[in-house]
C-alpha cells in the first residue's frame, strides 16, 4: 500500500492532492526508510519530538492506558486515526506536515497502524 496515499485519508495534505491520479492508479514512491528524508524532515521531526514530550510526558501512564481502552485486540497498535485523535484528545494536535512527518516514521510496518508502545517510548517518555 502507499503510505501517502493512505495518509491522503486519514489527514488529506494539501501539497499532496493531485499527485496521485486516482484513475490510472499510478503509485507514488513509498517511504521505506525509518531516517527523515531530508533536514526538513529531521527538523519537523525534531520539532514534533519536543512538542510531544512537552505536553504529554506528564500524561505518560494515562497515555498509555487510553492507547490500550482503543487497542481492543490487545496487539499494541492503534489506527493511525484512532492516534490522531488520541493526540486532540491530550491537547496535542499536529498540523498536516507535523503528522505526516511523524507518523511516515513510527508507522513502521506501513500498515496503517502505530505501534504505541514504541511511540511512547520513543516521543514521550522522558529517558
């Protein structure tokens, strides 16, 4: 599956809308790499990382009990959507870009879904 243009579902960007001709079904590259593409990317990413940590570290065990009460197949994943609105939940919403960059890197399976022990781990827990 594409990761852009499944993400074009889940939080549609704006840059993206045109790049995938839905007729042809002509795919875009997929992302493949766990290192952000380019300095824009770590920078976003980087970004993203501190904002996280900043609103979340001190909701960290509640976090991680609203992760497991949406995770009902106890498999330690989550639908990017169901993510999404975990972060509104906790007051932490990502503009487009901020999202895409951060879920093209923890969605490491491409499958849709976010491991939520490692993103709590690796973005919100205080090492």
């Amino acid at each position: 599956m594409n990761y852009i243009r499944f993400l074009k579902h889940h939080a549609p960007l704006p840059e993206l809308i045109g790049l995938v001709d839905e007729s042809n079904k002509n795919p875009l590259p997929t992302i493949h790499e766990k290192s952000p593409r380019s300095t824009s990317d770590r920078s976003i990413l980087n970004q993203v990382c501190n904002k996280l940590r900043r609103k979340l570290s001190d909701s960290y065990k509640q976090l991680r009990r609203t992760f497991k009460q949406r995770d009902p197949t106890n498999c330690g994943s989550v639908p990017v959507k169901a993510f999404k609105e975990i972060l509104h939940q906790y007051k932490c919403p990502l503009n487009d870009e901020e999202f895409y960059t951060l879920t093209s890197q923890i969605d490491t399976k491409m499958d849709g879904t976010i491991d939520y022990n490692y993103f709590l781990q690796q973005y919100v827990k205080n090492n």
